[in-house]
C-alpha cells in the first residue's frame, strides 16, 4: 500500500519547506527566492520584489461578518504589507478570484471597490488577473510586485547583537477583535432579532476588518534615515515573527512586557473574554504591524517617534527568546505565545 | 429590493472589463496593463512582463484523469506560454495552492515534481507562493514574471493591413485529445473493468495532458530576426484569438481552411466522433500553439521554417474576418467558430 502523509503532520511552514527543497535556482537574478516576505530579483541596483498570498473563504475570511469591500481591501493589504516588510515600495498587483454563481456581479463590485480603495491609498497599479468559476467557496489569490534599492532592502535575516527590537503601531488589537465578532455572530445565531453589542469597540473591529499596511512607517524610516537590519511584518502574532527573525538571523531575543504597546480597547476586550493581554499580542495575529530591528546607533534618530516603539533587544542565540514581565520575572517565549510559569 | 445580475448575463471577458474598467494607472512605468497576454512594466528599455492564472479543479481540470504531475507541469506551462505570447521571456514563477486535507503530501509531491519539471524545462525559478486549506477543490494560482526589450515586445494590438497571419505547430490536437479523454471516462463509468481504448491517440493525448509553451518559436523568431508586429497563445481556440487580434488592432483577417495545420491522429479522432476538423481547429481550444502577424517583407525569413505556418492575412476591417473554405467559399467566421453556410 502507499505511503500517506497527512497535511496537518507537516503544518504550513513545515510544507512550503518540504515541497520547494527539491527546487533549485537557475538564474542569477534570483537574489532572495523563499523564505523571506517577499522574492527579491534583479541585477542592478534598482531590485524587484514579489510576493504572494492566497485567501480563501472559510479559512482567512468569514463573510457572516465580513464586508466584501473590506475583504478587497484586507486582500490587497496584506500583500503590500508583504513588501513593506522588506523595507520596500509596492507599485502593482494582480488578482484572481474564483467565485461561484452564488455570488451576483453586484456582489463582485463591492469586493472591487474594496481593491480599487486599497489601490488608490497605497499608490499601486492593478495590472491583471483571473476570473473563474468555483464550485467551492471564494478564492481570492493576489501578486504584489514592488520596487527597493538593493541598499534599503531589509532581510529576516539581518539582526546583530545587541540590536534595537521596535514595532509600529500596537498589538493585539486585530485578534479581540475578532473575539467582539465572533462572540456577536454566536448571539446573532442564538437569536437573530438581538442587536449587536459592538460599542466602545470601534477601534479594535477597524483593527480587524480594516487593517492597514504601514507603507508610512516605510516612509518614516526613509526620511529618518534608519535602515533596518531586520524587518518582517506581524501577520501571525508577535512571538510567532520573533522567532522567525532569531531564526533567520542566528540570534536571540529579550522583550519587555512593559513595552508592548496595547490599545485601551484590546486590553478592555481581553478583560471582558478574561484573557491576559500580553497573550493576545504574542499569539493574536492579523495586526500587520512592522517588527524590525535597529543599530543602537539609531536610537536617538528614531527615540521621539509616536508610531514606532523599542521593546526589547537582540541577544546571543545561547540566551533564547524570553520575555520580561512586569514584575521583573523572566519567561521563555514558546512558539505559540510564552510560558507563563516565571522561570527566573 | 436589490439589483441582483448574475455573472453569467457578463461572461468572462465581460466580467473582467466590467470589474476593472474603474480603475485607473497612478505609475507612468505601467505600460500595459489589463488587456494583453501580460503586463508590461517599467521605465527603461528593458521591460518587466507580469502574468497570472488561476486553475480550478472541476472547471479547469479533471483530476479522474489529469495526473497531478501532469496538472503541476500544465499549470506553470500556461503562464510561460503568456509571457511567450509577448514575444518574451519568462524568468520566475509563484504557485499558491489551496488543497483540502483529502490531498495527501505525496500527492501534492507528484504535483510539484511536474511544477519542478516546468521549471527546469522553461528554465523558470520558483520564487515563492502561498500554501492553505480549502474546503472545496484543489485551486492553484500561478504568477509568471518575464523580461523582455521594449523593441522586441509584441502587442495583440499592432497588426497591419497585408501583414501574414501566421501560427506555430498544428491546431485542434488538445481539443481532440480532452474529447478521448472524456469518452473513455464516460466508459470507465459505465463499466469499470473495460479497458481505455487510448491506443493510437498518443500524440493528441499528450497535446491534452502535456502540451508545451512555445519558448522554441519565441527564440526562433529572434534568431530569424523577424519582431511579430501582433501576437497571442491559443488557449480558447482559433477563431477566439483571431478575434482578439483584430479587435485589438482595428483589422479584417483571410485565413484559408487548407493551410490551418492539422495533425493526422487529429484528423482521425475528429472523424471518429463525426466532427469537422476545421471546427475542432476555430473551436477547440488548450493547444497553446502561438498566432502571430509579420510583414510581408518578412516572409523570406520564415518561409522555409518547419515549426510554423502561414494561414492567412489580414485585411481592412470593413472585411471582417472570414475563411475561404477547401472548394474557394468564403464563409465569415463567428465567435464561436465559423459559419458553415456559405455566403460567397
């Protein structure tokens, strides 16, 4: 009888790896093919960034409660996001969608609109696609093609010792998020004439279904001057990027809880779900802020900025990943969130 | 109540002009956008060529009789092809697969062993991709990136009156090919202890299952020094990408029924199932063969090729687009084929 390997006993990481080892590269354009945000091409200095990203409907996107002009919208984001993390500048997409007849072309334009925003706030082309019949659910699979000096381009790679750790924006806020509608789609299943309990949480449901790729903390550092040695953004949760960087980079890492920035609202949404709001920022994801790391050197560049934030440092790879909390005790960051059992 | 129109009422191209005709190009390198075989980009001579396809199991593929190496080997092919249609060379690839957990790893190793066999064969690197879940089919979406110079580049859009139309290889294969196919899973179905009666049609079966992009043909072309002043793949079937041409570059088109290049096994098939070969060339479609227009001064260069064929010319646009059948009848030629009542 065959052999049958289960999907779920390599996970996602873990079968990207195992499909594409066998792959070898043949042209020398091919500076960074995978393993990075983005695919990073050319010969000069001017390189050229892909990447990519598929959505599909039951496993990145619930439309009971997502609007399909956001859905547009979030599509395009995380692919532009893709290329900010690579310190880079998107300038043109493509979509495909499949779709079955269950949807109407009326239905098709709003997630068009959608797009068509998300084009227009972050300066990107749409260049081509594919549109297809589905018997399945909607599909949405977007290309970002993007643009860098090969100078400016940070790598997962590049972290030093002794590096500045900083994320923009703040965390966790996504993920409640999602709890706040989830918790309202379970209610509205129960019992479909109770109005939505969603106010006092504007912030954190915008998190959620309106998410924004930091193209301005690109900026911010371009105009200040910071080139990071390190850049990914935060799509799975802050512990999951961490170790992503340590791992590409060779290094370890101390966080202080302290630092983490949390918005009121995530810590108040993670009270009412009785969760503690450091978990949601280490395992929460879809926040798409920028993590990345810095030259001590550039600390006094970046240290009055509002929309960046240090909250830790590089380390030998000896030390591990661990976080401090705030009262001074030291924990090892697991891949799914930290151990909460103080160990120092 | 709300307007409901379904996709249907559009159709495929309908629905892509209608879904995209709001947006528009912010970036002075986008050169060609939506409209081609691929996107044109860039600012200096050296063009960066951009093309995307989504494959859908149960409308693109039928996986009762596509083996997966051969669906992987297909669907990196249709994207090179693309960037081919451009008088262009593809150079990197993406894949985005969405599986459900009834794909095993190892099949999803037969279908990236035929990925890898594409890879090497058009010489294109993998550089990156998406790999989730779906409840429903298999979907695999596929980017090609290509390059080209600006000179080199041809255009659906700049055929010429009196200009060759011409076509590689022969035409009709694929088509008669899938026809086996379906015939003999409808006997499989009835009686699943026949044998399939495949013998004979190995060529058109292969034209089904593996056909390839004409990379040849491109490379050829410059090696003759002969720049197609328009060009397409056949992917829906003769008569559509005729269409295409002349609606793109506002010209007429004459093409001669006894010049369409017909393989024998194709011929045959088409006589097994009562049809016209002549149809099964306008109408059938996935031969990814390559329909392009030269000058005439250019005809010495190509006469004497064997990998191509001069099947026609194209006219004024007031001729519309017509083909003089075997006896010298002159019949317009339809969307969807051509018309079997002679009108000349």
């Amino acid at each position: 009888m065959e052999n049958r390997t289960e999907i779920s006993e390599l996970g996602e990481f873990g079968l990207i790896d195992h499909l594409t080892k066998t792959f070898s590269s043949r042209r020398g354009e091919t500076v960074m093919a995978i393993g990075d945000d983005a695919a990073v091409l050319g010969t000069g200095d001017e390189k050229l960034l892909v990447s990519t990203d598929m959505l599909v409907e039951g496993v990145h996107f619930d439309l009971s409660y997502t609007p399909l002009k956001h859905l547009g919208y979030k599509a395009v984001m995380v692919n532009v996001s893709d290329i900010c993390a690579m310190n880079a500048e998107a300038t043109h997409i493509t979509v495909s969608i499949a779709v079955s007849n269950r949807f109407s072309v009326e239905a098709l334009d709003e997630l068009y609109t959608g797009i068509r925003k998300a084009c227009e706030n972050y300066r990107v082309d749409l260049i081509g696609g594919d549109t297809t019949s589905s018997a399945g659910g909607l599909v949405i699979s977007i290309t970002a093609v993007g643009r860098a000096k090969e100078s400016a381009i940070a790598y997962r790679n590049g972290a030093n010792e002794r590096d500045l750790l900083v994320v923009s924006g703040d965390l966790g806020g996504a993920y409640m998020g999602l709890q706040i509608l989830e918790r309202e789609k379970a209610v509205f299943q129960e019992a479909p004439s109770a109005q939505p309990e969603l106010t006092g949480f504007d912030y954190i449901l915008e998190r959620q279904l309106k998410p924004e790729a930091r193209i301005d903390v690109v900026k911010l550092l371009g105009d200040l001057n910071v080139k990071p040695t390190s850049m990914i953004d935060i799509s799975d949760g802050l512990a999951s990027e961490i170790f992503h960087i340590c791992k590409a980079s060779g290094k370890g890492v101390m966080i202080f809880e302290d630092k983490l920035p949390i918005h009121g609202e995530t810590s108040k949404a993670a009270d009412e779900f009785g969760m503690n709001p450091t978990t949601c920022v280490l395992n929460g994801g879809e926040d798409y802020e920028l993590l990345f790391t810095i030259a001590q050197e550039d600390f006094e560049k970046i240290k009055n900025e509002q929309m960046i934030h240090v909250i830790g440092y590089m380390t030998a790879p000896e030390d591990g990943c661990n976080l401090v909390d705030k009262a001074g005790g030291q924990h090892a960051i697991k891949a799914q969130g930290w151990d909460s059992i103080a160990e120092g």
